[in-house]
C-alpha cells in the first residue's frame, strides 16, 4: 500500500490525487492510465472536488471575515461551459474580459445579472451587447470606455465600477503585473478625478464603486493592502467632495497557486484575514460604510484542479548533453513554460509507476517543429520508455485557453472526473474542425 505523503509531487496534484492498487495515478476515483486509453493523449483531467472545494474555499474564507462578499470567477484562466455551469451551481459570479466569454455564460445559463466586465479595450458592439443582457457592472477602464458608454447608454441606466490603476508593484512576473504605473490597464492616477467627475455627472451611469487587478500568481498580501489604502482614501475624498459613496470595491484576482513542491502560497484564508481587517479598519478609520467586496480569483480556481496527461515517445539521449524526451503534445496545449518560463515550471510523475524512483534527469518536450517546444527542463523521473504515460500537474489555468494549433495539431479533449467517473465535457478535435474555416 503506497501512502501519498511517500511521493511528494502529489500534493501539487488535484485534491483527490492517490496511487491506486495497480500502482497507477488515479484522480477522482478514476484510473488515469484507464483515462488515457480511452480519451487519448494528451488529455486534460479535471478534479470536480478540487474545483467546487477551491470555490467553497473562497467563499467560506472572504465570507466569514467580511460581511458582504462576492467571489467572481474569471472564465479566462479556464472557459468550458461545464465549468461556467459548475461555477454557477457553487454560487459565483463571472468576471469575463470579451463579449466571447460574454456570450459562452449565455450560452452555458449563467445568470446575466451575475457579470462584471473588465476589459482595457472594448468595442461599441461589447458594451452594446453587455448593456443589452443587463450584467452586472460595466468596469469602465479609460476615458475614452466612458465617453463612448455615456453615448451608448442613451435613456438607458447602466451600473459601473471605475477601474483604477492604483500603481502597485504586485511582486510577480512582468508579463502578469497588471496595476503597476506602467501598464495599459485602468485608469492612470493622472485620470481618476476627471474619470469620477465625467461618471457622477453622468445621468445614465450608476457609479457602484471602484475595480483594481494588481496581477497573477501573487504570493504577498501587501500589494492588496497597499492598493485598498490608496482606493479607500480616495474614495474619503470623493465623499467629501461630492457626497459620493463607495457601495462595491472590487480587488481583482491574482493569488498565487502551488505549482512546485517546494513553494508553497499562504493559504487563501491568510489573505482573507488581512483583507478584511484593512477594508474594515480604513473604512472605519475613514468614516465610510464598509463596501460590497468583488474578489475574482482564476487561477487559483481551476490550476490545481487540472492535469495533463501525455503519452512518452522518441527518447533521445545526446551523452553529455541532455535526455530529450517527447510526448505527443507540446507548447500547442501548454505554452506557460515557453512563455513565463521557470516561473510557470510544473511537476510530473509516470502515471502507471507513480511510486518508482527518479533516477533519471529529463527534459520533456512536446512534437512542434520548434526548439522552444519544451514542456519542463531536466526533471528527475523514473527511467522512462516509449508508451509512458506522463502526468504533468498544475495544468487548468490558462493552458487551455492559450492553446493554438501550430503544425496541426489539433487541441485535447478534457474530461471531469468525481467519485469514480468521468465525463467527457469537450471532444478532441479533429482535423475536420481545424478546416472548417477554410473555403477552396
Ligand atoms: C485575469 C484577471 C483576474 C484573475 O486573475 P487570477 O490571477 O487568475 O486570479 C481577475 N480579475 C481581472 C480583472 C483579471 O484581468
């Protein structure tokens, strides 16, 4: 009998990760050497416990320590309707950037009134189409946003939140800061009082509040701290100056998950904690009525929650130099480590010998005619052979939705597995697919 704690890499792995009686990696009760045969490789797993036990997380840690809390999830890390309908069912709201992922909520049931729209460039046609299904809040980034919704709302009335950029350094990836000084998202300090005043004055705007995102994979709390400071100050201003009262402060998503064994994030609740604390302190501090809070986590949701299953080809040894193993995947359904590279590192186990040894130093790359094709860099794992199935953890945000189909290849299908079962939520795609576009 193999104990979980006896193989560390497990506990990067979905919640109900185990080693089953055949020595195999099984996820939800369910084989994944099994799933492999069936569905094919690569493949995508999803736990569902790991998901609705992440939403429930949030939920329960915001809500016992704040008393008004929604928790938006933010489609973009992982968009399937299966998903947008389990997100629904655990009592969140969506927090979605196109009228794409706008129109996949319709199409999945999510309830409209339930939506809150961020986006640094919309089009006429979105805020059109998303004042049309009533969502939630409009968050307005730029002058130009408001100008443009001031004309299109018309006679109508349209609720929004003001995006703020409060020019704090989240302590990331350059490619995942999004509310520093530098960036292209929200409104710059320069722009705020020109931004509120246009929206106060405005007769067909509701101002609910205001909306920051500081950025993805945050491991510290000050950053948050810092920005609901410089946010709730101002909004003690704008009370004074024209009665204004903040109703819904929105902080955005952006903390950080556990992809490696070795590091590991303060748990959702730490954030939670000193979150609350800061809004209630500074609101009480600041004479102002403690705001609805919008948390709207991504990557924490559904990171964990997804793995990848590849299957080991052509293994390659140049003596001295390197093991250049290749899978039957690659940077067309994983591209975070070509992109973010080490910081977007992932761990792996062979999932029908979850228990050997790693005695041997690999690299694994996908079959893309590009040298930057590379999955992970000289990771230890059992001797491998052709027909392996490699298990690669930390896969449900944003590998899915970056997907592309150089050379071809045409994108995994993705199963959710739960108490012994699995079911298909997106079919594989063929070739056919891939040519529909197409006219001779
Ligand atoms: C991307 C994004 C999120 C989610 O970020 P995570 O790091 O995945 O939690 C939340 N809000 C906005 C506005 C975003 O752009």
């Amino acid at each position: 009998m193999v104990i979980k704690s006896d193989i560390p890499r497990l506990a990067v792995f979905p919640q109900t990760a185990e080693v089953n009686n055949k020595g195999n990696l099984a996820i939800g009760g369910c084989d994944t050497v099994a799933l492999a045969k069936e569905y094919g490789t690569p493949l995508y797993v999803f736990d569902e416990t790991d998901l609705r036990s992440r939403c429930r997380e949030y939920k329960t840690e915001f809500g016992k320590r704040y008393p008004k809390v929604i928790i938006a999830y933010s489609p973009k890390a992982f968009t399937a309707k299966a998903m947008l309908k389990l997100v629904a069912e655990e009592g969140l709201d969506l927090d979605i950037v196109t009228s794409g992922e706008m129109s996949i909520a319709r199409a999945a049931g999510f309830p409209m009134e339930r939506i809150h729209f961020p986006g640094n460039n919309k089009s006429f046609d979105e805020l059109n189409m998303a004042m049309k299904y009533h969502i939630g809040h409009i968050v307005v980034d730029n002058l130009q946003e408001l100008d443009m919704l001031i004309k299109i709302a018309g006679r109508k009335k349209v609720k929004i939140l003001i995006r703020l950029n409060p020019g704090v350094d989240p302590h990331t990836h350059k490619y995942n800061t999004t509310g520093i000084a530098d960036s292209k998202f929200g409104l710059p300090r320069g722009d705020w009082d020109e931004a509120v005043r246009t929206a106060l004055l405005a007769k067909n705007l509701g101002v609910d509040g205001f909306h920051f995102h500081l950025g993805s994979g945050l491991f510290e709390v000050e950053p948050y701290l810092n920005a609901i400071d410089a946010v709730l100050k101002y909004a003690a201003e704008l009370k004074k100056k024209y009665n204004f009262e903040i109703r819904t402060l929105s902080i955005g998503g952006g903390i950080g998950v556990q992809y490696l064994v070795g590091k590991v994030p303060p748990p959702v609740a730490y954030f939670a904690e000193a979150i609350a604390k800061k809004i209630t302190g500074r609101c009480r501090e600041l004479k102002l009525t403690p705001p609805m809070l919008i948390v709207e986590p991504g990557r924490k949701i559904a990171a964990r929650a997804g793995m990848t299953l590849y299957t080991v080809g052509v293994i390659k040894e140049i003596p001295g130099i390197r093991t250049y193993v290749s899978t039957d995947g690659g940077i067309s359904d994983n591209i975070r480590y070509a992109m973010y590279g080490e910081f977007a590192r992932q761990e792996a186990v062979i999932a029908n010998r979850v228990s050997a040894r790693n005695t041997n130093k690999y690299t694994i790359y996908g079959k893309l005619c590009e040298s930057g094709d590379v999955l992970i860099y000289d990771i230890m794992l059992p001797k491998l052979k052709a027909g392996d199935i490699l298990a690669v953890s930390g896969s449900g945000a944003y590998s899915i939705p970056m997907q592309n189909n150089y050379n071809s290849m045409c994108r995994p299908a993705i199963v959710f597995v739960k108490d012994g079962k699995a079911r298909l939520i997106r079919r594989r795609e063929t070739v056919e697919d891939l040519m529909q576009r197409d006219l001779d």
